[in-house]
C-alpha cells in the first residue's frame, strides 16, 4: 500500500512539482495551499509524512507544525520543511516544534526523495 504524503504550499507550481517527484516515487499525494487547508486535511486519514512551506499566508508553517503536534492522530507524524528561510534561528524553532528535516530551495528532486524515503518507515 502506498505511503500518503500531505504537500502544504501556497504557490500551486511548487506543489505540482513535488506532487510529480512524490507520485513518480510510488507515494500517494494529498495537496493543501497553507497550514488552515493543511489542518483541514488531516480528518483521521492515515497520512505518513508532511512536507510543509514555512511562509504562507493565513497560517505559516510552524505555527501549522504546532498545532499539528498536538493532535493526537498526528504527533508523530514526521515533518519536512520545504522552504527558502535558512537562518539558523528559524530552523531551531523549527526542530523545537517538531520538524524532522530542512530542505532549501530550489532544491533537485532527488535531495527530497532521499529527504522523505529516510523520515518514512517501510
């Protein structure tokens, strides 16, 4: 059975191109345009790994990361932050609410998949 992926980006070109490399990679793809869509999506289907944009507008990444943390269904669901922020402090807080890894970009499409194959367990 496929591993389920939720993709959370404001900007539809990225998500098209992660959504491409996710599902050419074998994994199914649930798609969401910031952390309120994001937060939508996650109704008690089993999803194995989120890849999130830090900057959005409504509710960015972290504060989406957060929230998702807390929930029961998804705490330790692993969390991958897709995104062009590279200051330090940022990642920091990013670690400390619960992501698993930091992906820059642009980024080449084969770094993300080794980034998602080594966070989803088999």
């Amino acid at each position: 059975m496929a591993k389920t992926i939720l993709i959370v980006d404001d900007s539809a070109s990225l998500r098209q191109v992660v959504a491409i490399a996710l599902k050419g990679a074998g994994y199914d793809v649930i798609e969401a345009s910031d952390g309120n869509d994001g937060l939508t999506k996650l109704d008690g289907t089993k999803i194995n790994l989120i890849i999130s944009d830090v900057n959005m507008p409504g509710m960015d990444g972290l504060t989406m990361v957060t929230q998702i943390k807390s929930m029961p269904n998804y705490k330790f669901t692993p969390i991958i932050m897709l995104t062009t922020e590279t200051g330090d402090d940022l990642k920091a807080k990013g670690k400390s609410a619960g992501v698993k890894a930091w992906v820059v970009k642009p980024f080449k499409p084969d770094q993300m998949l080794a980034a998602v194959a080594k966070l989803i367990m088999p």
